[in-house]
C-alpha cells in the first residue's frame, strides 16, 4: 500500500517533470507550427477570393472602394530587386573583410575590426534606416536625382544593416578550415593570396555560401530600413532610383489600419507567406549545402 | 497542455468579456481624434472602459445597427440606403459635427507655381500629368514627384473620393509613413507635391490655393476651400437621448473647448469655438 503510494508520487514528478521539459524542448517548434499554420489559414481568403490576380497582376489598390485589385507581382519584384542589389554588395565587401582578417590582420587589427563589426551590427535597423532618410537620401538632390527614397539607397542601407552578419559568417566560415591546409599550401610555395583564395577558401565553400544564404535570407525579411527608405510606391523599377514598396514594408505599412478579416487583409497575411516560404527554401537549400561539403 | 490552453483560453475569454462597457467604431479618419479624446477622458474619469476601431465609415454604421457600437465614428454623412435601414428597423441616429477635415497642398518653397486646379490635381495624381512644365510653360521641364499618404489614412480616403473622382491613384506616387516626413520632404525636394491634413501645415512648405482658394480655418469650416468636409459622430438616440452615461460624457467632453483644442491636434479643424 505504501510503496504503491510513493511509486504514484513518484511517477507523478516524474511525468510532470518530463512533460515540463518536453514542454519547453519542443516550444520551438510548437510556436514555428503554430505561427506557420496561423499565416496559412490567414491568406486562404485570399487565394480563394483573388486567386491568379496576385501573380499576374501589378496594380496594388486594396483600398480602392470602387474597383479594389490586389497585384503583388510589383512588391515581389521590388523585394528580390532590392535583395539581389544589396547581395551585390553586401556578399563582396563580407567576403573582402573576412579574407583580410583570416589572412592578412594582425592581432591589434583583428581586435579592432572585430569590435567595430560587433558594434555595428548592434546598431538596430531603425537607426540606419533614419541615417539613410535624414543624412544619405538628400544628397541624391545634389546628382540631380528627385526621387530620394529609392532602391539605390535602400539598398545601400541594407547593405550596412548586413555586412557585419556576412562578414561575421564568412570569417567563422574561414577561420572553420584545418590551420594544416594553409600552412600546407604556403610551405609548397604559394603566395598568402592564393592560399587564402584557392585553397582555404575552397574548402570553406559550404560555410560561405551558408553565409551567403543566411545573408539573403536576412535581407529579404528586412522591414524597417526599406520601409523608410525604399519610397513606398509599388511600381516595377526600371532603374536604381525608382521607388519601390517591398512586401516586408508593405505588411508593415498597411497591417496596423487593415479591416480584421477582410481581402486586404488576407492579402497581407499572403505576402507574409511568400515571404516565409522563401526563408524556408534558403534554409533547406543551406542545410543541403553542408550536408552535401560535410567531408571537406 | 490542454489544461494549460484551456486557462489560456479561460483568460482570454475573460479579458474579452470584460472590455469594453463602451465601443466606437468607424472611420480612420475620425480615429486620432477619438484616441486622443479618450487618452484624457481616462484621466478624468479613470473608470470609464472604450474600446476604438478604425475599419472606415461603413463599417461604423454597420456596427451602429448591430448594436456592436455606442457610437459611429464618420468621415461622411449617413447614405440613403442606411436610412432607409434606419427607419425600417425603426432606429434613429443623431450626429454631432466635431471637427473639419481640411486638406492642403503643398510643395517646395522654391515652386513658382500659387494655384492648382481640382483638374490638375487630378491629372497630376492618375499619372496624366507628369512634368511641372505641363502645369504652366514658366515652370521647369522636370518631373512631378507626387506624395501620398497610406491608403488607410482618412486624409487618403477624403483625397481619394474628392480628387480621384472613382480614377485609380497612379502607382508611381511615393507612399511615406508619416506627415511630418512628408512635409520634410516637400521642404527639401523642389519638384515634390504633396497633401496634408491642413493642421499639419508649417512654414516649410508652401500651401497652394485651390481653385483660387486659400485652405484656412474660416474657409474650411464654411467648405469654400474644396478639399473640406465635416466628421461626424453618430449616437443611437432610438431609446431616447443618452442624458447620463459613458456615452454623453465622452460627447460632453469632446464639444468642450479642450477637446475641440484634441480635434486640432489631431491635424484637423475644429467645429467650434473658433
């Protein structure tokens, strides 16, 4: 009788305890299902009611009470222009930085730029953002060019937001590589340069271009820099300072007023969708990636 | 789990069911003057509870007649259709005008041009007319750059159904998430044109008469100034007028001179007292 008492009191903490750390180990994922699912069911409405027209269409009028349409065809755009803009910059300048640190800084230098880049990329984006709008978008007066808010200087901000988190990466990346492979390909005779470019860089490619991804990846979902600065019109771009409205800005923009339950709304909660699939797919396609270089 | 979620479930069940003694709801225009009106009135009187929606003027109706609002927060004034609802259910609405919204347009001090047509406006705002050259010869061959406001906002609404006419805005017009940002735009870009709730108007900028009029307080409470119109809030009155209650309070303090002072706060024009 009592020992059966003490076994149920037992297996109660037991359970409890158990069930409070699976609780806790699985939260991750129970919020990522949870959040997934809500979205999904979210932008149904707008699949059902707009359907096709949210691809095929550009024009972005969800306000409009006569003849409301719903085209993200121009913010899609809008988003990946930017993001492959900034990726042109931002991919070069990381990997620059990262292959002077692993290569070439001396320690005093390493401290310094380390510092410098874990301080920078504490900067929160809403101060860029205000930067790129008070100080940097007026200058484009001066080259003649009236359109202040545009992709060049989003992007240019983007590219600030970024390039500690790429450079960070890629130098982990680098710094990941057997020290035996340098000293190797030095010993055989090549230049600092070589070794660093062909051979250790070769061998941290699945680390880079991890970075790379998880770069891309951050710069799409990025709101508040483009927000400020991108213009807010949602038009196909034909040149660097055109405007565009981005579909993070966009949903930032537009949630806070939206009628709960309505098209637009809907809408909305599909762009943040197409948003997330895309971070999905460069996730996977991360994860692939070292998989795949796992024996380097 | 499941327990957990249900006391969840429980407390959010009970935070619904106690909010809210007193609901408006309606147009996003009326919506900052409201807030702002209900940030006092909860000094004053810290008991009273409001909850505020912004979903546009139909909506405040809709829920007027549902019985889901006290009062109806409008940018416009009541449609045929709903007072033939009205007197079919046998209800009866009152309004109180409690401000005017004004809108102005603006554009960079260095801009020659004084007067705009609802005409040009309107070229300028589909996408018809593209440089300034086009407006008036004397003026530089440059392109318009045009700001609007979030297509949310009530100024974009009164704009939208006064200006646009039912036309569709051109997409190239440059959205910004503030006024004030707005106006420092106009200030520092000398082909930019704008509009704006006509309290937020400074000495940055230059106001540009409409039609040959000038947006001020008196021409805006009289609508001489096109890019006018009264806001209204609407209170049931079916069971007799509300004397007492949370209701009257809040009108009471709004036609006050401290709330008419909120009303232009809010970027607006207020009825009375002026």
């Amino acid at each position: 009788m009592d020992g059966e008492k003490k076994l149920t009191a037992r297996t109660l903490k037991y359970h409890l305890n158990t069930t409070l750390i699976n609780t806790i180990a699985f939260s991750g994922i129970i919020i990522l299902v949870i959040l997934t699912s809500f979205i999904i069911n979210e932008s149904i409405p707008a699949l059902t009611n707009v359907g096709a027209e949210l691809f095929t269409s550009v024009y972005w009028y969800p306000t409009n009470s006569f003849d409301p349409e719903f085209g993200i065809l121009a913010m899609l755009v809008g988003s990946l222009y930017i993001t492959g803009l900034t990726a042109l910059f931002v991919l070069p300048l990381g990997y620059i930085i990262a292959f002077f640190l692993f290569e070439y800084a001396s320690a005093s230098e390493v401290r310094v730029i380390k510092s410098a880049i874990d301080l920078l990329s504490g900067v929160p984006s809403v101060i860029i953002g205000a930067f790129m709008l008070v100080y940097v978008a007026p200058l484009s007066f001066k080259l003649n060019i009236y359109t202040p808010e545009n992709i060049l200087i989003a992007s240019l901000g983007l590219t600030i937001l970024s390039l500690p988190y790429t450079a960070s990466l890629m130098q982990e990346a680098m710094q990941s590589v057997d020290r035996s492979l340098k000293e190797g390909a030095l010993a055989l005779g090549s230049t600092r340069l070589t070794a660093g470019f062909k051979v250790v860089s070769r061998a941290a490619i699945s680390g880079i271009l991890n970075a790379v991804i998880l770069t891309v990846n951050r710069i799409i979902g990025e709101t508040m820099v483009v927000l400020m600065v991108s213009g807010g019109a949602a038009i196909i771009p034909r040149s660097l300072f055109d405007p565009v409205k981005p579909l993070t800005a966009t949903i930032a923009s537009e949630m806070g007023e939206v009628a709960t339950g309505s098209v637009h709304y809907s809408v909305l909660f599909f762009c943040g969708l197409i948003l997330l699939v895309f971070s999905f797919l460069l996730t996977i396609s991360a994860r692939l990636i070292i998989s795949k270089n796992k024996h380097v | 789990m499941r327990k957990a979620l249900l006391v969840l479930l429980m407390i959010a069940v009970a935070l619904i069911g106690f909010a809210g003694t007193m609901a408006i709801k309606g147009s996003n225009t009326v919506f900052p003057v409201s807030q702002l009106w209900i940030e006092e009135l909860k000094e004053m009187y810290p008991d009273i509870e409001i909850t505020l929606e912004g979903a546009g003027s139909t909506t405040g109706f809709t829920a007027l007649f549902n019985g889901t609002a006290d009062i109806a927060n409008t940018s416009r004034w009541i449609k045929d259709k709903e007072l033939d609802r009205m007197n079919e259910e046998g209800k009866f609405f009152i309004p109180f005008v409690v401000g005017y919204d004004g809108i102005a347009i603006v554009v960079n001090k260095d801009n020659q041009l004084d007067n705009i047509t609802v005409e040009q406006l309107k070229g300028i705002y589909t996408g018809k007319i593209t440089r300034w050259s086009q407006l008036n010869p004397n003026l530089p061959n440059q392109p318009i750059i045009f700001y609007t406001r979030n297509t949310a906002s009530g100024t974009y609404e009164t704009f939208e159904g006064k200006i646009l006419n039912g036309e569709r805005m051109d997409p190239r017009a440059r959205m910004v998430e503030s006024t004030q940002l707005e106006i420092d735009s106009i200030a520092q870009n000398p082909y930019a044109i704008a509009y704006t709730g006509y309290g937020y108007v400074n000495d940055k900028v230059k106001v540009l008469t409409l039609e040959g009029i000038m947006p001020s307080i008196e021409t805006i409470l009289t609508s001489e100034y096109y890019l006018s119109r009264p806001l209204f809030m609407w209170v049931d009155a079916t069971d007799g007028f509300p004397e007492t209650g949370d209701v009257k309070r809040y009108i009471t303090f709004g036609l006050s001179k401290r709330g008419q002072e909120l009303v232009d706060q809010a970027g607006y024009v207020g009825a009375y007292g002026k």
